[in-house]
C-alpha cells in the first residue's frame, strides 16, 4: 500500500490566508494610487515646464527683437551723425579753401607795396622825404601781413579742426561699423529655433567673456561718440563762421584765442600732474594692501595645512579605536570628544577654506584694481607729453609765417605757410 508523504513546510490558518489576500489587494491599490499620483504630477510638471519654455522663449525672442530695434536705432542715429558730418567736412574744407586763395591773394598787392616803396628809395636829394605816401605805403605792407598772419592762424585752425573731424568720423565708423554686425548676429539669433541644422549644445555657453560691458557703458559709448562728433561739428560751424570773418578782421581776437586756448591747457596740465600724483599714491597704497593680503592668505594656508594635519590625527584615532577588543568597544568619552573634533575640524576647515578663497577673491580684485590704476597712470603719462607737446606747438602760432621759406604744401595746397601744430605732433608721435 502506498504511503502518504508528509509536505514539508508551514501551514497557515484560513484566516491568515484571507489577511494575506486583504493585505496584497491594499498594497495594489496603494500602489495603483500612488501610480496615479506620479502620473499626475508628471503631467502637471510636463504642462508647467512646457509652458515655462514656451513663455522664456518668448520672452528672449522679444528682448531679441527689441535689442535689434535698438541697436537699429542707433545704428540710423550714427548714419545721421555720419551724413551730417560728412556735410560738415565738406564745408569746412571749403572754407579752409577759400581761406587759403585770400591767403594767396594778398601776395599780389603785398609786392606791389613793396615794390612802389622800393622804387620809391630811388629818390634823390631833397626828393628823398618821409611823405604821406610812403607812411601810407608802409601801413599797406603792415595791414596786408597782418591779414596774412590771420588768414594762415585761420587755415591751421581748420586743418586742425578736419583733423579733429575725421578722427571722430573714424570713431563714428567704427562704431557703425560694430553694430551693423552686432545686428547681423542678433538676427540670426532671432531666426534660430529647434528646427534649425546648425544648434547644438555649447561648452560653458553661459560664460561672460573678457572685455563685456553692461547696457549702459554701450549706450554711453555710443552717447559719447554721438556727442563728441555733434560738439566736433559744432566747433567746426564755429570755425567756419570765424575764417569768413577773418578775411576782413584783425589778428587781436585771434590772440585773446591762443592765450586762452594755452591757459586751458596749461590748466589741464595741472590736472594731470594732480591726477598722477593721486593715482601713484593708490598704486603705492594699493601694492601694500596686496604685500599684507598675501601674507595673510600664507597663514591661512599654513592654517588650513595644520587643520588638515589635526583632522588626520582625529580620524587615526578614531579609526584606531575601532580595533579595540569586545566590549572594550564602548562610547566613552573619549569617542564622543573624537567625533566632536573631528566635525569641529572639518567645520574649522570648511571655515578656513572659504576665507581662503575671499581672500583669494579679493586679493585678484586688488591687482584688477593695480593694473586699472598703473593703466591709468600710463594714459595720463601720455596725456601730458601730448599735451606738453601741444603746448611746444602752440608757441610756434607767434613766429610769424614770413619766417618761412615759400614752399608748397602738396597736402593743402597753400604756399608760404608753416607746418600746422597738430601736423607736428602727428609727426612726433609716429
């Protein structure tokens, strides 16, 4: 007869077997719930992100747009500026022109003087008086050199004005010239989308680089060169209503000119020396300040070194302390104090560390702060040898032009005139 084999294993009561079918229904609605709530919020998070990326795109499109109009309007602002003086350039040139043939028109009656007053040394005897004629004479040849010395002050002027002109023009041209590229940068920007073939993702793309400027250094580098062109411009119009005076005027308002013109540079000159000497104190000031932020930034080093070197010693011990036998491993004191060192440490470390980079930090801002400052002190240095030489090529506009051999400027057309002071500094800079 066959025997029944005994299975082995537990056997459970009916009523444990019911709880087990009641606890894996719950567990699937549980589950199923929390299922649902996932999903949800993952619908919830989708809608939100899509609506967060649809709006951010939206909104740099805009800003996009609204750059593009602005760099476009200032864009037309600098071909206005441009066309405007471009015009001035003209009609200062002709002026100077015109200037230059009064100039070459004295030379005729200035010979005829001269030559009836030397013809007039012929004379003889009783014949040879000092009448009306000759001291008449003598008051054309000094009335016509005069207005020769005025004329030629009048063309240097002007030379030196276009010279002042093209250089803004230059500036002007240049400015123009970056925006119209910043414009063709920005609409391809705005054309982009994720459909375009030549996106993809950038290394560090949101990295600012060297030599960026805010919004309103742009604006008032533009503002800046508008201005200075308009005042450029001003000053030539100026210019231009004084040569045509100056056909007909005497040298004394020419000058009242010069001494002021040498006054305000002379004045200048004090500036610079003034602003050269304040700014060799920062750089004095400022190397001192980095000589003592360096030898504190070394003893935070050799602190955070020492601090290293104690958190080693807390973690061999502590790590030793784990070898102890049984229940010679106990929590005592010791362990407690250990722990609490070695979390004060790396608190202490952590502390020292982020002093290190401030310091670190600032130390980096005091030598942007001494390369500013001995840049500074370079531009003013040459600053005042440009201006010492304005002033050396302004005390040529008392030599009178007579002084001169004749010559002929084939840049400027015009005969028997000195060189120009700007022209001189050009020369001496190149």
């Amino acid at each position: 007869m066959a025997t029944l084999s005994v299975k082995p294993g537990q056997r459970f009561a009916v009523p444990d077997w019911h709880t087990n079918s009641h606890l894996i229904s719950a567990d699937a609605e549980r589950q199923r719930s929390a299922s649902h709530r996932v999903r949800q919020e993952a619908r919830a998070l989708r809608n939100e992100t899509n609506n967060q990326t649809k709006w951010d795109e939206h909104d740099n499109q805009t800003r996009l747009a609204e750059r593009i109009g602005s760099v476009n309007r200032w864009k037309e602002t600098l071909d206005k500026c441009l066309a405007d003086i471009d015009v001035e350039i003209d009609a200062l040139a002709k002026v100077k022109e015109a200037a230059e043939r009064a100039l070459q028109a004295k030379n005729l009656p200035l010979d005829v003087a001269i030559e009836c007053l030397t013809l007039r040394e012929s004379r003889r005897a009783i014949d040879v008086v000092r009448d009306p004629v000759e001291e008449e004479l003598h008051k054309e040849v000094k009335g016509i050199e005069k207005a020769k010395r005025e004329l030629q002050q009048r063309v240097n002027e002007a030379f030196e004005q276009l010279c002042r002109l093209q250089e803004a023009r230059q500036q002007l041209s240049c400015d123009h010239r970056r925006k119209m590229e910043a414009l063709e940068i920005d609409r391809v920007c705005l054309s982009l989308s994720i459909n375009s073939p030549n996106i993809s993702f950038k290394v560090n793309p949101t990295w600012v680089p060297d030599g960026s400027t805010s919004v309103d250094e742009w604006e008032q580098t533009s503002q800046f060169n508008k201005e200075r062109a308009e005042a450029e411009m001003k000053a030539a119009s100026g210019l231009r209503a004084a040569a045509a005076l100056a056909i007909a005027q005497t040298d004394n308002e020419l000058e009242a000119q010069r001494v002021a013109t040498e006054f305000a540079l002379r004045k200048r000159i004090r500036d610079l020396e003034r602003a050269y000497d304040e700014l060799k104190w920062q750089e004095q000031n400022t190397l001192e300040e980095i000589a003592e932020m360096e030898e504190d930034i070394r003893r935070l080093e050799e602190d955070l070194q020492r601090k290293t070197q104690d958190l080693k010693v807390a973690h061999t011990r502590l790590e030793t302390r784990t070898s102890r036998p049984g229940v010679e491993r106990c929590r005592d004191q010791v362990q407690y104090g250990l722990t609490a060192e070695v979390q004060q440490l790396g608190a202490t470390i952590r502390a020292l560390g982020q002093k290190l980079a401030e310091s670190q930090g600032a130390l980096d801002a005091l030598y942007r702060q001494l390369h500013r400052i001995q840049t500074d002190m370079g531009y003013k240095a040459n600053s005042l040898v440009l201006d010492n030489k304005c002033m050396d090529s302004r005390r040529k506009l008392v030599v009178p032009a007579e002084k001169f051999a004749r010559e002929l400027d084939t840049f400027n057309r015009t005969t028997n005139r000195a060189r120009s002071p700007l022209k001189n500094g050009q020369l001496d800079l190149a």
